[in-house]
C-alpha cells in the first residue's frame, strides 16, 4: 500500500500517524455535535478528546509490551520510550482511554454515562480512520485467502509484504472498517427512536464491537501480535470476551437504574 503519505524534504508523514490525528480530529467534531444535542458542556468533551489522545497512546504502549513482546523490553526497558519503532494494541488504549475518561468525569460530576453515550457515536469514526492507516500501511493484515475479497501488499515497506509478499491476504482491515461503520449507523437509528436509559448505547457498542472484532480475529494473520494455544486464540479476542461480559453488565445494570437521557433545553 502506502506507508508514508508524502515527504517535505527530511520530513516524512507516515500514513498511520497522519490517519489517526485525522480520526481524532474528526471524532472531536462530531463529539462536540453530539454533546451539544444532549445540552452537555462542550468543554468536558474536547477534554476528554485530550484525555483520549495521552492516555491511549500509554495504554495501546503498555498493552503492546505486557502481551506481545515483553522478553524484548525487559531486556532493555528504555526500548519503551522508542514510539517511532511502533509497538501498539488498540484494545490497551481502549481500556486506558475509557478509565481515564471514567474518573475525570466523576471529578468534574458530570452525568458520566451520558458523555459515554456520546462516545459511543463518534469513537467509530476515530477507529475507522484509524484502520484506514492500517490499510495503508499494511499492519494488522489478514491470513492467506483465495477468497474473491482480499488484498496484495506489493510495497516492500509494508508490514504485510515482509511476511505475505504478493500473496492475496483477507482483508481484515476493510473488515473493521466495515465493523465500526456498521456500529456507527445502527446506533444512530436506534437512537431515534429506541434510546431510553444513559449508558445503553455505550454497552451496546461495546458489544457489538466486541462480537465484530472476535470474528475477525480468526482471519488474521499477523501472529505477532499475540496467540496462544496453537494459534487458536489471540490475545485482542481475549480482550474481546472481556468487553463483551462488560457490555452486557453496564446495560443491565443501567437499565435497572433507569437514568432519562438529557435533552437539550
């Protein structure tokens, strides 16, 4: 695909940073469109797009070395601070991005679970863009396929060419995409209509990402980013039955609490 985007001179934009900035900016956008529908502060939420940004590039970091490659930087534990060599897992800035969202909202007595509904709108659209530098260049890649859908890495500087080169690969990238688009669309019909009590939406994403993600994980085939048992199972469906059990525990118990949705005055 394409790594790098363009370079100015000695400068180079890598196009999986270049997308991510893309999809954060994004999501603050519409962020910022759906608190304001709900009559919320707009200020917690850039704040919590700030708080996104830091914690879960921690979080992806030390998801990244606890899981897929710990030996390498217990050898040497400033390879940590070495960002420009990659070494990151979504699901790690996931879970650091949601406590840290968590506990600021409680310090500031904000309805937590209704700013967490908003984000459960717009993260998809930080994720598809996201994957977009996936796709290009050319990590999280697919396991061999003759299926009529797939993907060839010809680039010899994508991630996928070094193991797969100029093989059709399942294109699980495009895969996700579709994932969290799917999420995206489906909450914003439900929540016409449907929406009744603060945190369902959340969980509901939370679950349907969940399934997605888990079913794609079978398709991949970059094993270096954590399997066991024989390559059954990998550590991002680990994390995938966790955030399933989760969903499911937030939208009953919130259902039970029966907290109205605000409304803008």
């Amino acid at each position: 695909m394409k790594p790098i985007l363009f370079q100015i001179g000695e400068f180079t934009f890598p196009a999986y940073s270049f997308l991510i900035m893309v999809g954060v900016l994004a999501a603050a956008y519409l962020g910022v469109k759906a608190v304001r529908r709900l009559g919320l502060p707009v200020v917690y939420a850039l704040d919590m797009v700030i708080l996104a940004v830091v914690a879960g590039f921690l979080g992806a970091r030390i998801g990244h070395v606890l899981v897929e490659a710990p030996h390498y930087y217990w050898e040497d534990p400033l390879r940590f601070f070495y960002f420009w060599q990659g070494g990151f897992v979504s699901w790690g800035g996931h879970m650091a991005g949601g406590i840290a969202w968590y506990f600021y909202l409680r310090w500031r007595r904000q309805p937590v679970w209704a700013y967490f509904d908003c984000a459960a709108f717009v993260v998809p659209a930080a994720l598809f863009f996201g994957r977009i530098g996936c796709l290009l260049t050319g990590c999280c890649f697919g396991k061999p396929t003759g299926f009529f859908l797939h993907l060839t890495f010809s680039d010899p500087g994508s991630t996928a060419y070094h193991f797969y080169p100029n093989i059709p690969l399942h294109a699980t990238q495009i895969y996700l995409m579709v994932n969290v688009l799917f999420i995206a669309l489906f909450l914003w019909v439900f929540s016409i209509k449907w929406w009744r009590f603060q945190g369902q939406l959340f969980a509901m994403a939370l679950g349907l990402y969940s399934v997605g993600r888990f079913l794609i994980e079978f398709l991949r085939g970059d094993a270096d980013r954590g399997v066991y048992f024989d390559g059954a199972i990998s550590s991002g469906q680990i994390a995938m039955v966790f955030y399933l059990a989760v969903s499911v525990f937030i939208y009953f118990y919130f259902k039970r609490k029966d907290r109205p949705v605000p409304h803008a005055v």
